[in-house]
C-alpha cells in the first residue's frame, strides 16, 4: 500500500485526501440542514423516528444523568434525553456542523426544549470534555461521516464515566437478500431524485446512499468498538439489518 493511499479515505465511493473529508461532509450538511427532518421523515417513510425513539428507550437513562448526544443534528434524541434526565441532569447536543446546530437549537427552543440543554460544536475524533464525564454518549446516523473512526470511538471512551455506555444509531447492511436489493434499488434511483425534489440537492443524497455502502457492517464494526476499548459490545438490528444499534460499556 503507497503512502498516498494510506492519506487517503472514502467519501462515498470517491477517495480523498483525509484533510479534505470533513470539509466535504461539512458542506453536504450545509446544504441539507434546512430540510433535514423533512427529508427523514420522506425517505424514511417515518421510520427513523421508530430508531431514534427505541435508541433513547434501551439507552435506559435515568434523572440526574449526563448525557452526551454527538452527531446530535436537529436534536430528536436530545429531546427525550432532556424529558428524561429532568432539571437535575445534563444533556449535551453536539454536532461538527454548525448549521445543524443551528437549526437543532431554534427546532428545540421553539418546543419548549430548554432547561438542562447545552449546545457545543465538537469535532468526534478530538472531543473537548475532561475524562469520565458522561453517562451515556449516543452517535445516531453520524458515525459513517467521520474520517478516522478508530480515533472517534476511542474519544468516546475516553469521555465515558466508568459503568458508561455507547449506543451507535447508523445504517448498516440488511440481513435478507431479496431487500437488500430493493433497498439499493430505492437508496440509488429513488432517494437521489427525492433530494432534487424537496431539497434541491440531489448530488448530496447520492452521498448518503454511497456512505451508507461503505460504513462498516454490523459484525465489522462491533470489532472496532471493541478494538477501541469497550466491553460487552452487542448490536440489535432494526428492520431487518437496514440499520443497527451497536452498544458498548465501558467498564
């Protein structure tokens, strides 16, 4: 392997130079931030909000707690998080976007999503948060964006309390051939011309299906969890192996 390729990574099924992937994904999101909910709830059919809601369910998490919710987006986990930690506990909403940021803070404000909501613009791979702060870090559809995987989870590690746990929402390969085919079928011709459509951007959905294709599956990336540290990692599919929850302790 030359060490050009060793400086290189992909963004969907293009290869560039490491430096230049989070600016990439940066501008995709950019872009999108403004139709984000609106696009999930069409591509998805509505079924997002089933993943998200039974992340925050089996995150199992009590009041008082401190919660740490990267990739946070538009803010869906960080809201139940908030109804669950109470005034006594913390929730953290963190993106590398600030555009996204943006919009997940006017989007919770205006729902009356207030008390015990902080906002922080965090890259994943260097998160600046002392050692054993946060009971429950989650990483919903966001770990596939970042470059040096390996690098991120070791950060959420390091930021855990010990007896902590990570859940890491994202898609993943399904287990049945027969939808596997119509799921690229619909990821490859149908999400493209949704995203010209409603958020006139085709090109950055076009991503999305190519990232979703290169993210590790599920078995892959229980091995890195654990590479990176963590004990007891699991994962449950959800429809069908469309997407995973991976979840890891740290003891």
């Amino acid at each position: 392997m030359t060490q050009s390729h060793n400086q290189e990574t992909d963004f969907g099924f293009q290869q560039v130079p490491k430096n230049r992937k989070a600016q990439l994904v940066a501008d995709i999101f950019h872009s999108v931030a403004a139709k984000y909910d609106l696009m999930n709830d069409v591509m998805s059919l509505g079924v997002h909000r089933f993943w998200k809601y039974f992340t925050t369910e089996i995150a199992a998490v009590r009041p008082g707690m401190k919660i740490l919710d990267l990739a946070g987006g538009t803010g869906d986990l960080t809201k139940r998080f908030a109804q669950k930690v109470g005034a006594e506990g913390q929730v953290i909403l963190a993106d590398i976007n600030d555009s996204m940021l943006k919009v997940g803070r006017a989007k919770l404000r205006d729902q009356g999503v207030v008390s015990s909501v902080q906002y922080c613009q965090v890259d994943a791979e260097n998160l600046p948060f002392p050692d054993d702060s946060f009971d429950v870090i989650t990483i919903a559809f966001g770990l596939r964006n970042v470059t040096q995987k390996h690098i991120a989870l070791q950060s959420m590690l390091r930021v855990l309390k010990p007896g902590g746990k990570l859940f890491v929402l994202e898609f993943s390969k399904p287990r049945n051939a027969i939808l596997e085919k119509a799921y690229d079928a619909y990821s490859f011709y149908v999400m493209p011309k949704l995203g010209q459509l409603i958020a006139k951007d085709k090109e950055s959905y076009q991503y999305l299906a190519e990232s979703i294709r290169m993210h590790p599956d599920q078995d892959t990336l229980k091995d890195m969890m654990l590479e990176a540290g963590f004990d007891h990692v699991d994962y449950i599919n959800l429809t069908q192996g469309i997407v995973a929850l991976h979840r890891g302790y740290k003891f």
